[in-house]
C-alpha cells in the first residue's frame, strides 16, 4: 500500500454529511422513550446512534482500501469506526441483559438489509439517492418497535410505532427533495410529495378509527401535511440549512405528538 499524509478534518471523517439524517436517527428514539422508557431501550437506542454514526467512517475505511490506499484519513477513520462499534456492541449488551422479551431484536434483524443496501449505495458515491435514503431512515425507525418489545409490551403497538414513522419518513424525504429543488429553480414532483402526505392522513384517520391511537394522530400528520403544502406552494426560498432545521423540529414534534397518543 502507498502512504499519504494530507491534513485531515476530524469532523469529516466522525459525523455523517447528510444532516436529515439526525432527525430519523432521533425521532424513533423519541418515540421509544416515551411508548417504553427502560434501560434496555437506552442500550437500543445507543446501539442505533453507533449504527448511524459509523456509515461514514466505515465507508471511508472500505473504499481507501479497495484502493489499496492508507492515508491518514482512513487510520482516523478506522479508530472512529471502532469507537462507534464499540459502544454499538455495549448498548446491545445492555438491552439483552435487561429486556423483559428479547424479541426485540426480531425488528433490528429485519431492519439490516434496509441498512445494508443504504451502505452499498454510499460505497457507490451515491448516498443521495432516493432508495438510499428512504431505506435508511427506516432502518433506524426499527429503533422504536425495538424499544416496545424490549419491554414487553404489545407486538401490535410496536408495528404501529414503526408504522407512524414511515408515514413520516418516506413523505418528508419526497418533501425535502422537492423543495429543494424547486428552491435552486428546478422542476420538482410537487404532485407525489402532497399525494404521499394525503395517503399518510388517510392511514392516520384508520389507525384512530381502529383504536391504535388517539385523535392525536390527526394532529401530527395534518401538521406535516400543512407544512409540505407551505414549504411547496407558499413558501419563498429558503436556505437549504432553514429546512433542514426545519424538518427537525418538525419530526420531533410528531414524535411526541404520536407517542402520546398510541400512549392515551
């Protein structure tokens, strides 16, 4: 292998570029906490954090030596990747050996091949990709029907946990892209993100009707759906940072939202 000493920056290498992505890793982990707060789902929510964390240097470390290349990024990024798997691996320690049902571990086994295809689309320098980013967010939505089951609770609540935050996750990712683009002057499928934002107040009437959740339900995803005729019909433009806080807070405030009322 040859060897190259470029400077490095420590923030590139440890945190992940995309900053959407700290709002789908924090609002299962929300969510979780407030459908089952407990120590096992401290470790799951630990454990996801180090997942999310360590896409960057991991990808990093895999594509400098495909290359064949060791540079003292890819050290850097090799110690950080080990770090964060580090504490991966103690946060799941924790959830086995305090959950009250393992099979919580039953949505983080199904959520893998969601991550593992979000990872083979960064290893082709295409992490921005549509499919990228929705099967990411889901796999970190796993989160919150793992912190359900760690405690026991119902397996029909934890599908419902981790059914509210896909109708979160794949609008607002339609959403954003939009917006964006029409922000930089380009022709966006304005059409799709609001369709998807219907269906989701669609499904969020049924699970209210049904008695998963209270009429809360209605609250969170009508507020998603006004801001996205907002942000896609109204709004002027805006930095791409504005909307990214933007979708932060507004994730977060569905998350309480819809945990108190699959609570309630």
């Amino acid at each position: 292998m040859t060897t190259a000493k470029p400077s490095v920056s420590i923030r590139s290498v440890a945190m992940p570029a995309e900053h959407g992505g700290w709002g789908f890793l924090s609002e299962p982990i929300l969510l979780g906490l407030i459908l089952a707060p407990t120590l096992a789902g401290l470790g799951i929510g630990a454990a996801a954090a180090a997942l999310f964390l360590v896409h960057q240097p991991l990808k990093i470390v895999i594509k400098d030596t495909r290359k064949g290349r060791m540079y003292e990024r890819t050290r850097l990024a090799a110690r950080f990747a080990a770090l964060y798997g580090i504490i991966g691996v103690v946060g799941m320690l924790i959830a086995l050996a305090t959950a009250k049902n393992r099979a919580f571990l039953l949505p983080l086994v199904l959520s893998l091949p969601l991550a593992g295809v979000q990872l083979a689309y960064e290893l082709r320098n295409d992490a921005r990709s549509l499919v990228s980013e929705i099967f990411g967010a889901l796999a970190l939505a796993a989160t919150a029907p793992a912190f359900v089951l760690a405690a026991d609770q119902s397996g029909v609540v934890a599908m419902v946990a981790w059914g509210v935050l896909a109708m979160r996750i794949v609008p607002a990712i339609l959403y954003v892209r939009a917006r964006l683009r029409l922000i930089h002057g380009k022709p966006a499928n304005v059409s799709l993100a609001l369709g998807l934002h219907t269906i989701a107040v669609v499904i969020g009437v049924a699970l209210w009707i049904s008695g998963q959740t209270t009429a809360l339900i209605l609250l969170g995803v009508g507020v998603l759906l006004v801001r996205a005729v907002h942000g896609l019909k109204i709004a002027k433009p805006v930095p791409a940072k504005t909307v990214g806080f933007q979708e932060l807070f507004v994730g977060l405030f569905y998350a309480v939202v819809c945990g108190v009322g699959i609570v309630l």
